[in-house]
C-alpha cells in the first residue's frame, strides 16, 4: 500500500503537540528520572544501581488529564505519559543518545531509502493478538492516512511504502533519504493492533505490547494500569500496578505527597523547591542541563506581527536573563534555539545576544510605522505560572520601546482553540522533545507545518528544511540547520527565552529509571526498593 500525504487543516494543528515537545501543555515528562540514594538526582544518568524490588503499585499525580490514549490522536502530554507504560517502538534512545531494539532485534540500511528491520518473535499485545510485521506495516500506514488526522504524519512523509516480508521482518521503502528516520521511529513510532483499532475504543482503551496494560479510566479522578504478564521484556514490569491522578493544583500534587496519598509527583513548582529538595523524607530530581525551550510565539498573520520590524524589535527590547531571574527565580539557562544546551545539535549562535538594544528597538517600531506605540493582546495560561509570569516580565520590558502588551488570561482548552486556530497575537508556549532539529523544523517553522501555529510561511526556508531532513550527513545537516536557524531568527517568528528546567518529586522508595532523550516514562524499570 502506497499512501500520498495531503495537507493537514487547521484542526490539524497542534495535535498532540507535547509529545514532540511542540507547545506541550501537559507538564514535564513523568518517571524520565526516578530514584537516588541523595536528596538531589541530576538528569540525564541511571538515577539508582539497586535493583527494584517486585510489586507493589505506584501512585502518581500528573499535572491534568489525558485527552486520549490513542498515540495517534492524543494533543497533550499527559496522554503519552500514560500510554508510553502501555505501548512499544520498534527502537528506544537510550540516555547516551544511542538507538536501541525494542520490538525490532536489528536494523540496517539497505541503501539510502530502504530499511530492513528484523522484528522480535516473542512479543504480544495485550488482546492476546501476537506481534508480527503486519503490525508495523498497519501502524504506519495508518498514521500516514489522512483520515487518521494525526499531526505526525508530516513526520512519516518521507516513507512510500511499508513491506511485510515475513512474519519478524519488515522494510521501509522511502521516498528519499531521509536523515531523522530512526529518530522518529524512537520518539513517537508506537506500535498498535489492527484488530484492537478498529474493533476497540483506541482513545479510551488502548492496547499496546507495553509493559503495562489498562484497566480503567475514571474521567475527573483516575487512570490505572496492571502488570501485563506477557511483556517481552523477561523480567520486567517490576511493579503489580500504576495508577495515574489528576489534581489541577500544584499544591494538591504536593499535600497528597506529603501525606503518602502519593509516590510520584510531577512540575514541582519553583517557589517550593529549595524546601522540598532539602526534605529527607523526597528525592527531588532536575536537569542541570535544561531540557525545555520556552518561547514567545507571534501570529505572523495579524497585525502588527505581520511586520516583521514588529517582531525583531520585540526580541531586541527583551532582556532575558530578566526573565530567567523573575519568571524562573534564577533557575534554568536563558534560552536561543530550539534544542537545549545538552543537544549535539546545539551551535550556540544567537543574533540576540547583545541585547536588549531598546535604541535599535525603537528604530524598528519607528520603520514599522509605530513610532507612537500600539497596544497587543498577549493569551496568558494561569495554569502555567512560569509563562504567565513570562509574559507579566515581558509586559514591563515592552513598555520601554512603547507596545502596550495587556495579558488576557484564558483557561487551557480556550487557549489551545485560540492557539490552534490562530486566533491570537502573542502567548508563550515550550517544546519538549526535539531530539533532531527536523521535527521542529517540518512542524512548527515550514510552511503548512502541522503546529506552524505563527502562519510564518518563507519559500526559502521550506526548501531549506526539506533539503536538511534528505541529508543523511549529519555534518552536512548541523551547517544546513545553522543557516536555517539565522534566517528563521532573522524573520522571528517566535523568540526563544529560556531553557526550563525539569522538576520531579517522589518518595524514597522510587527507584529504577534512566532519562532517555525522548522524556519519555520507562515504566518497566521502575519500582520499590525493599
């Protein structure tokens, strides 16, 4: 089966945009990092060397509800935090940035456009349907299917055709080479059953050959998972049982933790972590390397953004050390590009860096012809204190070269219709995930990009990023994304501010995961020490 990819429509925008690290609304990732013999754990290495013990069910809160669980289809973060436990890849990236097998044994490339992946032979989905290439083959042609309407299909263009060779392997046939494929097999290539798809409820039961499988979805109160004996894994889960809940308050995540109502909580906020750190009774665990890119995001489409005067003046009034001090109480690192310092894609480059030059500002707005200021709507999220209080910063710093930026604040779901419609004029949003530049680059930068939520459209750029993404030489493609970087500053669009740091919190007992580029939950490993 061949599928040619159409365009995606604006409900096509922003769809399950936190799992790529696109404008993620649900919070940090969950259990990327647990356990430690210390009070303080640095991302980014194995977090404990003793082996979990067996059983037991681990409680943890996440920072709001799943919308779906279907890997397709889910817009927020909180839903991949769940079903990362539930489903498998054919590779995982380990926390050196080393692809590793999942469900495929081996891999190699054939030529430049074909892959051959041998499959693992012991796996099985929770349905009791065994794993087979026809599974692979099912799952990324449905992904590619317009009618499945999912935002990564833009991800998986590049791929003609799918062939099931035998029953444990699979080729990927590609319309050209393509440089991120492997990294987009490893970030969001989930695996599911056909049978189960179209004959179950994917969104609300999903089934995957994950470590863990679902038993309920409580909506307002809870999701739980059990221990899926059959896993592939020989030896794991460790633990019986998840169960996932979903208090909206930061404090509410805390007082459960402190109470022992919890094991696990997730986007400890600022004001609190230099007492909770301390705490004897927590391991509270944060990336030195920070690994979250906050950015201001501007509607190219509507005045006075269209101007991209506007726009470059509003990122040389910024002072973002400001920000860091103020939005961020001096934590994380003042942020320049789309991948964290940590990246081997980072260059360091910043245009901005000199700034904040309020005389060449106001020599902008003056060329834009707004010498005598003008007044801008900023979608401000309360529910996301570190953005709001960026866009509170950025208020008081706009002032100085005369736009009025009043901050209108909106609940999620009327911030993410805005957003995705591109109904607004300036807001801040993050992105995690961007594990190569490409899958920033195609979604939210290119033209008819599935989360270019700004309408930035520049010919130029488009055929940059094509070229960079059929580049298989990864110096080659570092130079490419260093001119697409300069010209897509140039233009501004978005400015990026700071790099968040991660924040987790769990008791002592947690114990078992590694961070792995991909933020994503490793489940399997987790568990009690006795």
């Amino acid at each position: 089966m061949t599928i040619d990819p159409a365009p995606l429509s604006r409900r096509d925008l922003l769809r399950r945009g936190g799992l790529l690290g696109l404008v993620a609304l649900g919070g940090p990732s969950l259990l990327t990092a647990c356990g430690s013999s210390s009070g303080k754990t640095a991302a980014g290495t194995a977090t404990a060397t003793k082996a979990p013990s067996p059983g037991g069910t681990l409680r943890a809160a996440l920072t709001g509800e799943p919308d779906s669980l279907d890997p397709a289809i889910s817009s927020v973060y909180t839903g991949a935090q769940v079903y990362d436990g539930i489903f498998s890849k054919l590779l995982d990236i380990d926390p050196s940035g080393a692809f590793v097998g999942d469900l495929a044994r081996s891999w190699k490339a054939v030529d430049d456009t074909t892959w051959t992946f041998e499959l693992v032979d012991n796996a099985t989905f929770h349905n009791g349907e065994k794993f087979s290439a026809k599974d692979v083959k099912y799952t990324f042609d449905r992904l590619r299917d317009p009618k499945t309407a999912s935002a990564y299909a833009a991800l998986y263009t590049p791929i003609r055709e799918v062939e099931v060779m035998s029953p444990t392997t699979v080729v990927f046939h590609l319309r050209t080479p393509f440089g991120p494929f492997l990294t987009n097999l490893a970030n969001n290539g989930e695996i599911v059953n056909q049978k189960a798809i179209e004959s179950g409820n994917p969104a609300r039961k999903p089934v995957g050959t994950g470590p863990f499988e679902f038993v309920e979805w409580v909506q307002g109160d809870h999701l739980s998972l059990k221990k899926f004996a059959g896993y592939h894994h020989s030896g794991e889960p460790y633990l019986d049982a998840v169960t996932f809940t979903f208090p909206l308050v930061d404090q509410g995540r805390i007082d459960a933790l402190s109470s022992g109502e919890l094991d696990w909580a997730d986007a400890i906020p600022l004001q609190q972590v230099a007492t909770l750190s301390k705490d004897p009774r927590f391991t509270y665990v944060t990336s030195p390397t920070a690994g979250i890119p906050d950015f201001l995001a501007m509607n190219t489409k509507k005045a006075p953004f269209d101007k991209v005067e506007v726009r470059q003046a509003v990122a040389w009034a910024l002072d973002r050390k400001a920000i860091r001090d103020v939005a961020y109480l001096g934590t994380g690192e003042t942020g320049n590009q789309e991948v964290p310092t940590g990246s081997p894609w980072f260059d360091g480059q910043d245009p901005y860096a000199t700034g904040p030059d309020l005389a060449k500002a106001k020599a902008l707005m003056a060329k834009a012809g707004y010498a005598n200021g003008l007044t801008v709507e900023y979608l401000g999220l309360p529910q996301y204190p570190e953005l709001l209080k960026t866009g509170q910063v950025v208020r008081d710093q706009l002032k100085a070269i005369g736009i009025d930026l009043r901050i209108k604040q909106v609940d999620v779901a009327v911030w993410y219709d805005a957003y995705s419609k591109g109904n607004y004029q300036i807001t801040s949003a993050y992105q995690e995930r961007t594990i190569d530049p490409d899958n920033f680059y195609s979604l939210v930068i290119r033209s008819g990009g599935s989360i270019n939520t700004s309408g930035y459209a520049n010919p130029a750029i488009d055929a940059m990023v094509d070229a960079a993404a059929a580049s298989t030489d990864t110096a080659a493609r570092k130079k490419m994304y260093a001119s697409i970087r300069k010209t897509v500053r140039e233009d501004a669009p978005l400015i990026f501010v700071h790099y968040e740091t991660l924040r987790y919190l769990m008791t002592k007992k947690v114990t078992g995961s590694t961070i792995n580029p991909t933020l994503e939950l490793n489940l399997g490993k987790v568990g009690f020490t006795a």
